[in-house]
C-alpha cells in the first residue's frame, strides 16, 4: 500500500496549484489564439542510459560533480545531446528502491491512468505554428468524469473531456515553442493530499515540463521537481512501513538529495523525473471559462 501512496504522490505533486507564478515580463507577447488539448495516456520514471545520460532539466541551475560543493556533492548527469547539470537523483536510485516495496509504481502508474481515476491534460494555448512561436502559455489540469478507451484499453483520442474544476492546474504564460518543443518553469506546489484517515500537505519546489508536439498530433514530455526528503521520511515512518524497509528509504534518500541545501549545507530535497506520452483531444469550452 505503502508504494501504492508514494507513486501517486510523485506524481500529484508535480501537477497541483502553483503557489507563488513567476512574474510575467514587461513587455509580454500576444498568445491570443485558441487552446489545444492532450490526454496523458502512459507515465514512468526517467531511468539514466546505459551510458549514465538522461532526459530532464537543470532544476538548480548548478552543473555538480560527485563529491563537489554544489548539489551536496551529487554529480550531476548529461542529457543525451549534451546539455550539463541534469538533476534527476531518483533515476540513480531506481535500481535499489525497486528491490523494496517502492517496486512497481509504474504500473501503479498506468492503473490510475487506465482505470480513468487520474487523467492528466496537458494544454497549450496561443500556439500559431506548434514548429515555432515565440509566445504560448502551457498548462497541466484534470479531467473529470470518466474517459473513453478503445478496444485495447488505451484512451481514444478525439474524444471530448470536461475539466474538473477544482483542480486548479499549473500554467506558465510567455514561453516560445522551438522546434517543435516547449519548456516552462517553475511549477511552484503546495498540493493537500488524503491517504486513508490521513492528510498532507506535500510541498514540491522548482518544478519544470516541457511538451514535445511530434508531426501526427501526439505529445511527449517529461516534468521534474524536488521531493522534500524530511516529508518523505515521517510518511515512511506514519504509514507503519517494515522497519528495515524503512531505515534503507530513509538511508538511500537522505544521501541521494541533490537539491536545496539548509544553512549547515545539507540538501533536504530529492531530484525526480517522470516522462509521458499523450494523444489529442477536445475540452468542453465551458469548462475553459
């Protein structure tokens, strides 16, 4: 149950309401054309390449070296087109968590998306040339009701989805599409989560996404952000979890965390990116107002 709770928070986290928006720039640029819609239709975790690179982003604009001063001493890993800095310590700590209970929450993934009890959209809106733009807004928000699968169980595309409207969803305005791709930061959360008789609230800090739109209408991306690791441990010791089960979560996170170091320079937060694909639909226009 325990990895059950934990996978739907790695995930809920990245995409609830953002609390603090960053400030739009003074001269901000027309993005007043129409919204388009994706239904997430498969998610899991970023793992690194057998060459050590993975996909992801800079979240504390800070390239590190095992063993450096920055990142607590967490090397930093390169994308496969080279860029430096990547922060992503959960896909380096994927081969040992899934030896525990942790194992398998990608396929708790595809059940809440296959079973309609989380369908994430992701939007963009203002888009002239989804090759190029110099001006679009990006959102991630939630459907409501139930979707349509087709005879294989994966969501219909082209279908038409109503939003529920008390997820208020992450949005990013004023950033360009390049070549066919667009990245928006921060996704600054503070998300309320219930897990039986319990309620949290889980803070996750200097959050990215960014939509790659391909030539057949279809989206893939990736999102990142930074788990609070003291958060992360009451919750494995609240939730009655097996206690050498535990001390190893506790062990391997606490010397994983890249991010956000305290004042006696320790990092109390870990790097953790997801990828996912997405296939075209239609939002009630209603439910955009």
């Amino acid at each position: 149950m325990l990895h059950r709770f934990l996978a739907a928070v790695a995930l809920l986290a990245m995409l609830g309401c953002p609390t603090e928006q960053a400030p739009a720039p003074e001269d901000t640029c027309d993005a007043s054309g129409g919204r388009e819609h994706w239904a997430l239709t498969s998610l899991e975790f970023v793992r690194l390449n057998d060459d050590g690179t993975s996909d992801g982003f800079d979240l504390d604009n800070n390239v590190s070296a095992t063993g450096g001063f920055g990142g607590c001493g967490v090397g930093d890993m390169v994308s496969v087109d080279g860029r430096e800095g990547i922060d992503n310590a959960m896909g380096r700590l994927l081969p040992v968590l899934e030896t525990t209970e942790f194992v398998g929450v990608e396929e708790i993934f595809a059940e809440l998306v296959s079973t309609g009890e989380l369908i994430l959209i992701a939007e963009i809106a203002g888009a002239e040339d989804f090759a190029n733009d110099e001006c679009v807004t990006v959102a991630m928000r939630r459907a409501a009701g139930e979707p349509l699968f087709d005879t294989s169980g994966a969501i219909m595309p082209d279908q038409t989805m109503d939003l529920d409207q008390s997820f208020q969803g992450a949005e990013i305005p004023n950033v360009p599409i390049v070549d066919s791709s667009v990245e928006a930061r921060p996704f600054q959360v503070v998300l309320p989560i219930s897990f039986l008789d319990a309620n949290f609230d889980l803070t996750v800090y200097g959050g990215a996404v960014r939509y790659d739109v391909a030539e057949d209408g279809t989206l893939s991306g990736v999102f990142a952000g930074g788990l609070d690791i003291a958060w992360l441990i009451q919750l494995t010791r609240e939730t009655g979890i097996n206690d050498e089960i535990g001390e190893l979560l506790e062990s391997v996170m606490g010397s994983a965390a890249d991010l956000a170091p305290d004042e006696t320079g320790a990092c109390t937060q870990l790097s953790v990116t997801l990828k996912f694909s997405a296939v075209p639909i239609y939002v009630f226009e209603d439910a955009l107002e």
